[in-house]
C-alpha cells in the first residue's frame, strides 16, 4: 500500500511516495529476527546445564538391546508368534499380478 | 521509526542472530564428546552379522504401472497403501498379495499416501496442493474412482508427505512446498495449527516429510530443503521447540525412533544422522565410504528396536541397512536376490516389526522378512 503522493500521467509515482508496503515488511522481519534471538538464547541457556553427548549415547544403547527386534538374526524375547508369518503357507505366494492401466 | 532506521535495526538484528547461532554450534560441538558408534565399540559391541538367505525378499507387490512414490502400513491386519506415478493409490494385502482396492486419483501428480489408524480411510496429497481422503467403504465405478469424502485445501504448494496422528482417525498432518506443516481436523476439513509460515517461525524452505511420535503424538518432527529438521508441539505452533542443524542439503526424509526419544534423518548430502530430541545432540552420521559423489537418501525405516536403520538412495536399487550402534552398512538389500530394478523412493516397516516394505520407480512393492534361524537371547 503506498501513502499518498502525486504521480504523473503515465502512473508513476514520484518520489515523495514512501512505500509503507516495505516498511511494514522490514518491521515484520525484524520482529522476527529479534523473537529468533530470544530463542537463541534461551537455547544457549539450556545447553549451559547440558549432558556431553555420552550420556545420550548410552541412553541409546540401551534403549536399543531393551526391544525385541523381528529382523535381528539376535534378539532378547519375547517373540511374537506372528514373527515368522511371511514364511507360512503357500512358499512365495504368486498372489495377484494383475496390472491395473 | 524511519525506512533507514528500521533497517539499520534489521541488520543488527541479524548479525546478533548469526552471532548467537555461532555461539550455539561452538558449544554443541564440545558437547559432542563421543558418537554412538564410539561409544558402542568401546562397551564391546560388534556388528550385527546378517547370514546370506537372513533377510528375504517373501512378496512382489505388482499392479502399479509406473513410479512407486509412496507407502504406508496400516497399525493392525499388514495392509499396505501405496501412491504412483500411474496416478492411483493402490491397497494391498501384504500377507496376500492381492489388491483390495486400485483408487483412480483425480489429481495424477500424487507424492504421498497414509492409512488412517481404524484403517478405513486413506490420505494422499501431491501436486494439486491439496490432501485428499477416501473411504474404502465408498464403491468405485469401473474405472476405479472413487468419491473424495473430504479434500484438506489451504496448502500453497505442494503436499509432500501426511501422516495420521496415531490413535486419531480425525487427526492429519501435511508439510507441504509452501514451507509449512498443518494440522488438520479430518472430520471438519479446516485446519487446526499452522506450523511455520508468514507469521511465525519455521522452516525457510519447502518442507518434504514429516513423522509423528508414536509414544507423545503431540510431538512431530519435519525436515526441510533449508537442511535443518524441526520438532513442534502441536499445542504450541508459534515456534518450533527445537531445531536440529548438521545436514549440508535438503533433508528428504525423517522417521521418529521407535521409543520416540530419538530421529532419524535423509538427506540429499548423501548421509542419514541420528538425533537426540532431549538433548538437540547429534549422536551419529551414516556415511556411506567411497570417493563418488554423495548419493541422496530418499527414504529410511527403523526396525523395531531402532539396532537397523533402512535406507533406500537414488542410485541404482540400494537400500544399505545400518548397525545404529555401530555405524556400519550390514547389508545392501539391492543385492540380494528378487531385489528391486531401480530406485527405492519409499520404505516402511510393519507395525510388529517382522517385515520391511520397499517401494521402487521399477513399479514394485516388496515385502522383506528374517527368514533365517533366529538366536534368542
């Protein structure tokens, strides 16, 4: 939107006209950017108090060996019955081949 | 405030962001003692050792007559959605084979597909900027369309990828080219939250995959060709609680660990990373060794305690399955026999963990199982 101003026959504004349009805009993204800064540091603030990265990792390994795992050739239980269903019945099912065009 | 002073301001503004976001990598980077694969070697651990015939192809899901783009499982009863090229959502029986139902979509140019918790409805979202749902209840005429029963418009770019918000048959989430994420009520098609965008702070490039938590639902993560992945609280949109950096290009595909408290990452720089939600760390690269160029990632699936990581490139048909702990390739699905003939551009697991979907640009969907003898400890 542009405040008022004058402008010649051919449309063009001349050079009174300050287009709020960008000032707005400027406005908005500086809003943002110091809105960005505050979560910055809040974040630098949180990783002040923060674990190495040791101590995530071995949460993970844990985690990990805790779960039974259908796809491991080892794996603690307990284990589902329905593991192994792809393998019974007809061996390499044909099923359906129909395209469809 | 005058235009010169505002942007005097604006550059200040920036060059404290820049400063802080210095600061903060500094700071993580003396966080980051060790890696996982470090650590696991120095508890001890080795390898997982795959035997030749461990891991099997057991299905060929054939009946789409192009690119495969996307699939999804359902939580119960191994049904399979998947989206193609040919411009039709198809719904497997994976135990089967056979096709249930073989949707004719209106918009042809689909990316996405998801199946709803109850398994009655699917989601699919592409190019037509649009999230479009179908009942599987609905009949379809002859030529296999079906009725839409709710179209999720609003999105200003293309609908990359969807999710249903587990247990919530009314709950969907989009990401879309239009850099944001939306959270959708299906039953009223209008949206909940907008994650990003215009007004608040989010990503500054198309987003291309999202991926819900399966133990706190309120939490997703997205990731982004600005090449940071972002994690949101639905019930607060106006910022991202974190955002994770690391990658060097587009980050293509993000998958929640499956105790929710880790992700992992695809990216077109060719690796996939794991990392920790609580912290922000990044606890590991998956770098493929060679002197080629970095081959991108388009898709990854975690087995069922998160010891595998699948992931599917855009070369050739390969799928490298990663030791997490140890940070090596294990296997290469392509090499095996019944492999797919070309890309794999989607990968799922099924909601017991017992089997892997790929699917391929060579048409296909194949199922992969552990047909091996199984040592339980």
């Amino acid at each position: 939107m542009m405040e008022a101003g004058s402008s010649n026959s051919s449309g063009q504004l001349s050079g009174r006209v300050v287009d709020t349009r960008g000032k707005h805009r400027i406005h908005a993204e500086l809003k943002r950017l110091e809105q960005e800064a505050r979560f910055l540091e809040e974040e630098l603030e949180q990783l002040e108090k923060m674990d190495t990265a040791s101590a995530s990792c071995k949460e993970f390994l844990d985690s990990v060996e805790s779960k039974p795992d259908p796809l491991l050739p080892e794996t603690i239980g307990p284990v589902n019955a329905t593991w192994d269903q792809w393998f019974e019945g007809p061996p390499e099912a044909k099923g359906c081949g129909c395209f469809i065009l | 405030m005058s235009v010169s002073e505002l942007k005097e301001r604006h550059a200040v503004a920036t060059e404290t962001v820049n400063n802080l976001r210095d600061r903060l990598q500094q700071r993580r980077l003396q966080l980051l003692d060790t890696d996982v694969a470090k650590y696991s070697a120095a508890q001890g651990r080795s390898p997982v050792k795959f035997g030749a015939t461990d891991l099997v192809c057991c299905r060929t899901l054939q009946g789409h007559t192009g690119k495969v783009y996307s699939l999804d499982w359902t939580p119960e009863r191994n049904r399979i959605v998947s989206a193609s090229q040919d411009g039709r959502l198809i719904v497997w029986n994976a135990l089967t084979s056979q096709k249930t139902h073989a949707i004719k979509l209106p918009c042809a140019w689909v990316m996405t597909c998801a199946f709803s918790p109850n398994g009655q409805t699917v989601a699919c979202g592409g190019l037509d900027s649009v999230c479009s749902i179908f009942s599987l209840s609905s009949t379809a005429d002859k030529d296999g369309t079906v009725p839409v029963s709710r179209m999720l418009s609003g999105h200003r770019g293309y609908v990359s990828c969807c999710q249903y918000v587990p247990n919530e048959d009314a709950r969907l989430i989009t990401s879309s080219g239009d850099q944001t994420c939306v959270l959708w009520d299906v039953t009223t098609g209008l949206k909940t939250s907008v994650f990003g965008g215009e007004f608040q702070s989010g990503h500054t490039a198309d987003v291309i995959s999202v991926s819900i938590s399966g133990s706190n639902p309120n939490w997703f993560i997205s990731g982004s060709c600005d090449t940071t992945t972002r994690l949101w609280d639905t019930r607060a949109a106006s910022r991202a609680v974190r955002t994770f950096h690391g990658h060097e290009g587009d980050v293509n595909t993000v998958k929640f660990f499956p105790d929710g408290n880790r992700f992992g990452t695809g990216s077109d720089d060719g690796t996939c990373r794991l990392y920790d939600i609580r912290t922000g760390h990044q606890l590991q690269v998956y770098q493929p060794h060679g002197d080629g160029e970095n081959v991108p990632v388009t898709s990854i699936a975690f087995s069922a305690s998160g010891r595998l990581l699948f992931a599917g490139y855009a070369n050739n048909n390969a799928c490298y399955v990663w030791d997490t702990l140890l940070g090596e390739i294990v296997l290469d699905l392509g090499e095996l026999q019944d492999s797919h003939k070309n890309r794999i551009s989607c990968l799922g697991m099924s909601a017991d963990g017992s089997a892997l979907c790929t699917g391929s640009w060579d048409s296909n969907l194949k199922i992969w199982a552990f047909g091996g003898h199984r040592r339980v400890i």
